[in-house]
C-alpha cells in the first residue's frame, strides 16, 4: 500500500506539473514543442507497451494497455497537426 501511494503522489505531482508548463508556452512555440512531445509519446508508449506485457497482475496489464491506447492516440494526432502545421508553410502550385 505504501508503494502505491508513493506513485500516486509522483502522478499527481506530475499532472500539476505538466498543465502549469504547457499552459506557460506561447502560442508561437506549439508546433517546434508537437514534435518535441511525439518523441517523448513514443518513450511513453514504449513504456506502456513493456507495462502491459509484463503481467503482473491483471491491474498493471489494464492500466498498461490504456496507457498504450492513449500514448498511441498522442502520437498519431501530433504527427497529423505536425503535418497539417508544416503544410501551411508550403508553396501552392
């Protein structure tokens, strides 16, 4: 139960810190930051993907396929706004 709370506390701590240094960013920034974050979604994926086939118990296969579910969610869609953003920026034939 201690080690459990313990990660609780780390992912709680880790949402705050997440949205007060997303939401700080400028808008000008958003696009060089997408693929910053896609990266950071694949090792976030990887992880999830290691989490869920470990087994454990049925909890951790659970929240690991979740996890590998949104994380492959985060990565596709910031891939297809990098793509559209950098489209804006091409020459029209």
């Amino acid at each position: 139960m201690e080690v459990f709370v313990g990660v609780l506390t780390i992912f709680v701590l880790a949402i705050f810190v997440g949205f007060e240094v997303i939401t700080k960013v400028p808008p000008t920034l958003h696009t060089p930051l997408m693929s910053g974050s896609n990266a950071i979604s694949g090792i976030t994926l990887i992880g999830a993907l290691i989490s869920a086939g470990s087994q454990q118990t049925t909890l951790t296969t659970i929240l690991g396929f979740c996890a590998v579910v949104f994380a492959a969610i985060n990565v596709v869609g910031g891939f297809l706004v990098t793509n559209r953003m950098l489209q804006m920026f091409r020459k029209k034939d």
